[in-house]
C-alpha cells in the first residue's frame, strides 16, 4: 500500500504535526492507526491511546467504505490533546447519525451489534466536526487529555487524605458528647481530587479520618473487592489496626457487583457512631459507584478498539487453516488462559483445528484433553455448544466456556475458552467472547468461500487449456500459464494445439474480454467451435468468419483477439507456418542466430464487427528458429507507471535463441513475473513452437 505524505511539522515546543494521504484500501485503517499511535508516543500522549485509536478506526473505516477515494489524515498534538482530522475527496453530505434517537450504549453487547460510526466519535470526542471544502469533505475530533496541574487543596493536614496502612498505636480517645457543626460541615465537603490518577484512596483515607475523628474512633478501614480476581485489598486505614476482642462497627457498602465493600471503625458505642458510619459509607458508595462506571467505560473503549483490530485482522485472511490459527492468538491471554478452535465435518464430529496455552508446556496436555474422545465431560459439552443458542460451562481438569462458531445460519464449530488463572470471566468478558466468535465464524466462512471459489476456478481454467502439448518428433512445444493474481477468478487466456495430420498442426493462443464465468464459458465455446471447424478441414479464413459469426450471436458482448496458426511440415526439414491474427499482438520470431523481429499483420477482433479481415503472413521456421505467442498480460505487465512492452519481451528472448521450447517459455515467464513486485492484474499466457529438426 503506497502513501504520500507532508512529514513532520512543528507548530510550537510541543506541538506535534503529521499528514499522510492513504488509498482507498482495507488497510488503510492500520496506516492511520500506526500513524495516530507513532505522534502520540512522540507527544507523550499515552492516555489517549485507546479512545483514539478507536475513533481512527472508525472514521477512517467509513470513508474506505462509502467515499471510496483517496484520504488525507492529519493528527496534530500539543500538550492539552490530539485533534485527527480524516478527509476524503467525494461530493456528498456527511450523514449525521447524532441526530437519530440514541440508543443504550452501556451493554457492550449492543454497541457490539450496531454500527458506531458518528456515535461513537460523539460519545467518546471531547469535541468533533465537519469540514467542507471544494475538493471533498472530512471529519474530525479532538481528544483533551486531564489537566496536569492540580488545584491548591489550602493548608495541608498531616495525616489527613492519605492512607496509613502502618500507623502507630494511638490512646483510644474520648468520645465526643456530639459532632459539632463544623465537623459535620467538613465532612460533607470532603471530595476526591479529580486530577488524581486514582482519587479513590486518597478519598476514603480522608473520609476515614474525619469520621474517625467525629466518633472518637481507635482506628478504622475502607475495604474493596473489584471483582477483577485481586480479593479484598485495604483502600485506606485509619489509627491502629483492631485487637482481639475489641468492638467493631462494619458498615457495607452499597455498591454495584462485581464491586463490594465495607467500612470499618473501631469506635466507642454512641448514639451517632452508627448512622454517620452510614453516612459516610452512602458517601463512599456512590463515589465507588462512580469509579466502577468510569473503569468499565474505559475497559469497554479498550474492548471496542479490540475487537476493531480483530476484526481487521481476522479479515485480511483468505485461508481457512490460516484464520483458525488466528483466533486463539486474538484471545489468549487477553480472554482467557487458554483456548481451542474446533470445526464440524459432514457428520458432525468434532475436530480440534488450532488450540494455544498461555503455558507453553501446558500445550501437550491441552492437545490430549481435548481430543481424547474417553474425556465424555470435555466432548459432551463441546457437541453441546455446538447445538445451543449461546456459551456453555466447560468443568474440569479444563475450566472454561464454549461459544458455537456460527455463519449465515450454518454452524461451523466451537471456540472453547478456559478460565482466567486467578477469576472467572464476568459478563463483558463473556459478551466480548461472543463477538469474537461471530466474528472469527464469519471471518472462516468467508474463507470457505473464497477456497471453493478458488478450487472452481482452477479445475474450470484448466479445463480450458490443453491437460499437455503434443509430442511430435522434430517439433517442440512449450507453454507457460499464470492467472491474474485474484487465485477465485477465472481468465480468459487460453493456448492451444490441435493435430490435423501427420505432418500438419493448429497452433491457437487467444484472449476474451473480462473475467469471470461468463468469460470462461466464451473461451470454451470459441477453443470448441474453432477445434470443429478445424477438423472438418475448413480453411483458416473461413473458420475465423463463422467464429467471428457464432461470437456476435453468442458471445454476449464479448470480443476474443486470437493468434492462428496453421504448421506443415516440408521436406528438408524446414516448418511453413501460414499466421491469422485477429486483433492479437504480433508473435516474435527468434532465429538460431540470436534475431529477433515481430512479424505478421493485424486483423480485426472475433465478436465486434458483422465482417471481419484476417490477412494471412507466410512464416517459415528452419531448424532451431522459434514463434513465441503471447498475451498482453506479457505486455501490460506494470511496474508503477511502467509496462514492461515489446522491446523488454524482445530483449528478453534474444539470448534464449537455441534453447528448447520448454526453456524459452519457462525464462520468458520468470523475467515477466519479475518484473515487478505486484500480482499480474491480467493472465499471462506463453506459447513457444520451436523447429527441433536436426539438418
């Protein structure tokens, strides 16, 4: 993929400027997101990472699929943010999907299912808009990163705000006859830092102690469980830690799973302990209760820009053996701790296509469980996957769950996920896992497709060239065959030989207009109806007359250009060869002595006109002189702007004078395929006939 770019430009000290102009490719989103993430690790914009990679992926996404044009990609960071601006060149308005209804986007199950495009640069932007502009139009967003100065808090208190998990034995104080309003006041207050990395133990620690200090307290806890496998961990302590025996007030927390929590203090019994214990911990809920939405909006950005990639990458592979081993490596050790691929043959039996372990010498082990058919709780539960609407329990030894593989209606296996090492999956994880499986299905489907599509191609084009050339003594033939570089389309170039006598032979190289099916159906009928006519002996003129009849009547529109030629042998040794040329490229002419000339007269394409003029060239061949025909796929060969052209295919030829057939169409074909890095965009058929008479 070819890209122009501006480079680097410098609009201040910390200013960082970059434009790049991309093709309308499905790699392009990769270039843009390379490009994003090489100015923000220059700018030092890390945090931004994820929701702008995301946002690229979309914008740049929809313009490859709508504008289809070129697009020009500007990111500029400073030290307050990024702004990406994504430009296409198509006329046309700009579809404002923000002025729909909005749909729930907190289920990441249903931002899974439904288009983003503008919703998401809405949702996670900290401002975008449009630009318009004569040449086309383009859309940008711009992400603020959070302030780096942080506000003056006033005087600081020593000990207050900051977690004390080591704090010295303290006297256990009086407790006070009643808080005073002031306190109450302070403690209402009290906020976490919004500028904190995390504010949360900071938060609590402060709330812990002014609480502590209202109820005479001896020391007190905040505990939290993020559900994430980490357990219980001490978000901020107060005091001394408790003694046996000692009377403690636990207030739980009211939080949302997988979140829990409780507030703890060691404080003398009062009329108020309890109910400002509660006061503060509804305070320490809702602000846990913040902080868990704000991780899962941040872990499901970090999961949209996942499955992107996945997808991305999922779709670039044609091979179905290659994409199977794909998606395990998508999904450990991010998903999961292990996990298998398995497929569904005719009769429905499993089979394990890939399957990885994070523990590389785990991976035996996993192999044999898996397939070991006597494990009936492995092997029940995957064929139950299989037939079940979404994600079945996998017990042990292994400990996972399996999603069904399913494409268009068809079920086409399992994806089978074991359990992280220290927690199980929780619902996002499962949703995410349930993409990934509709995904990497779809992905292996299309896959399918594309191999049968190729394997139909390949028998059909080879049924439409000689299965191999005739063996005549004092005679050589060499063809060299290579199709465009689409392996699921079928060409229109075809060769052929056809003996007439003993001492008489029909040399054909042709080529139909177009690709496909209904190319390959006019390349049979012309390679028929010319064997016929051949063989009831009409002369050459004719034959091409009542071709070029049958093509206007039945070719649907399409033109063949075709090398005919028909081969006598004569006495001495010599090869009398009488060349039609219907709108084809003039064959070369390669001499023993090295010579090299392009002969025959052009003719009128087979399939355009009602009449036809096929002028005939009397070549003759001696012994060790050689005809190379060829298509334009030779000719048009590109490298850039460059065709590789006549005189290349001349030059080529020339030190091959003396070689056999097979060795000039086998090197003709190798400096043609060399010329340049791409693959042929047009097939690429060779046909040499050698005169082999020794004198």
């Amino acid at each position: 993929m070819s890209a122009e770019t501006d480079g680097t430009v410098t609009g201040g000290a910390d200013d960082q400027v970059r434009r790049v102009r991309l093709p309308a490719d499905r790699r392009t989103p990769a270039a843009a997101r390379a490009l994003v993430r090489s100015v923000l690790a220059e700018a030092g914009l890390d945090e931004l990472l994820n929701e702008a990679l995301l946002l690229t992926t979309e914008l740049s996404t929809n313009a490859v699929e709508h504008a289809r044009t070129e697009l020009d990609i500007e990111v500029v960071a400073d030290g307050s943010g990024l702004t990406v601006t994504v430009s296409d060149f198509a006329a046309g308005p700009i579809d404002d999907v923000t002025a729909r209804p909005r749909n729930d986007l907190t289920d990441i199950s249903q931002v899974s299912e439904r288009g983003r495009g503008l919703l998401l640069v809405d949702h996670f932007a900290s401002r975008w808009g449009t630009t318009h502009q004569a040449s086309g139009k383009g859309v940008w967003f711009r992400l603020d990163r959070k302030g780096n100065d942080r506000p003056d808090a006033g005087p600081h208190e020593p000990g207050r705000g900051v977690p004390v998990p080591n704090a010295p034995v303290a006297p256990r104080p009086a407790a006070p006859s009643a808080p005073s309003a002031g306190a109450m006041s302070a403690l209402m207050q009290t906020a976490p830092d919004p500028y904190a990395d995390d504010p949360l133990p900071t938060f609590a620690a402060d709330l812990l102690v002014r609480v502590g200090d209202m109820v005479g307290a001896a020391g007190g806890a905040v505990r939290l469980d993020r559900g994430d496998g980490a357990g219980w961990q001490l978000l901020a302590r107060y005091g001394r830690q408790p003694r046996p025996g000692d009377e403690l007030l636990r207030v739980p927390l009211t939080v949302h799973r997988p979140y829990a929590g409780e507030l703890e203090l060691d404080a003398a019994p009062s009329g108020y302990a309890r109910p400002l214990a509660a006061l503060v911990a509804e305070r320490l809920s809702l602000h846990l209760e913040n902080d868990r939405l704000r991780r899962a909006d941040l872990r499901r950005q970090t999961w949209l820009t996942f499955l992107a990639e996945a997808s991305e990458l999922l779709a670039q592979s044609l091979d179905v053996d290659l994409t199977m081993a794909l998606v395990p490596q998508l999904v450990v050790p991010r998903l999961g701790q292990w996990c298998a691929v398995h497929t569904v043959d005719e009769w429905g039996r499993l089979r394990l296509a890939a399957a990885i372990h994070a523990d590389e010498a785990l991976l035996p082990e996993l192999h044999k469980t898996l397939q070991d058919e006597s494990a009936e709780s492995v092997q029940a539960r995957l064929r139950e996957a299989v037939r079940g609407p979404g994600q079945i329990p996998i017990g042990p030894p292994l400990d996972g769950i399996a999603v069904p593989l399913v494409a268009r209606g068809q079920r086409l296996g399992t994806l089978a996920v074991g359990r992280h090492q220290r927690h199980r999956h929780d619902p996002d994880e499962i949703a995410v896992l349930e993409d990934v499986a509709r995904r990497a299905a779809l992905a292996i489907e299309n896959a399918r497709i594309h191999d049968e599509r190729r394997k139909v191609a390949q028998t059909l084009q080879q049924s439409l060239l000689p299965p191999v050339l005739p063996v005549v003594d004092g005679i050589g033939f060499g063809a060299e065959y290579v199709p465009t570089g689409d392996a699921a389309d079928v060409g229109g170039d075809f060769y052929d030989v056809v003996p007439l006598s003993e001492d008489r032979w029909l040399v054909a190289v042709g080529d139909v207009s177009g690709k496909g099916v209904q190319a390959a159906t006019v390349t049979g009928l012309v390679r028929d109806v010319l064997r016929v006519l051949a063989g009831d002996g009409r002369p050459l003129p004719e034959a091409l007359t009542r071709l070029n009849g049958t093509l206007v009547d039945r070719g649907g529109g399409r033109y063949c250009t075709l090398a005919l030629a028909a081969v006598r042998r004569e006495p001495g040794g010599h090869l009398q060869v009488a060349l039609h040329l219907a709108g084809h490229d003039r064959p070369l002419k390669l001499d023993g002595d090295g010579q090299a000339s392009f002969v025959g007269a052009g003719g009128t394409a087979l399939g355009l006109l009602d009449t036809i003029a096929s002028p005939v060239a009397d070549i003759r061949l001696a012994p060790g002189d050689a005809l190379v025909f060829y298509t334009d796929g030779v000719t048009e060969r590109r490298r850039g702007r460059e065709l590789f052209g006549l005189e290349r295919l001349r030059d080529a030829a020339t030190p091959l004078a003396g070689y056999s057939a097979e060795v000039v169409a086998a090197r003709l074909r190798s400096v043609v395929i060399g010329f340049s890095a791409e693959s042929p965009r047009d097939d690429i058929a060779i046909l040499v006939l050698r005169n082999d008479a020794l004198v």
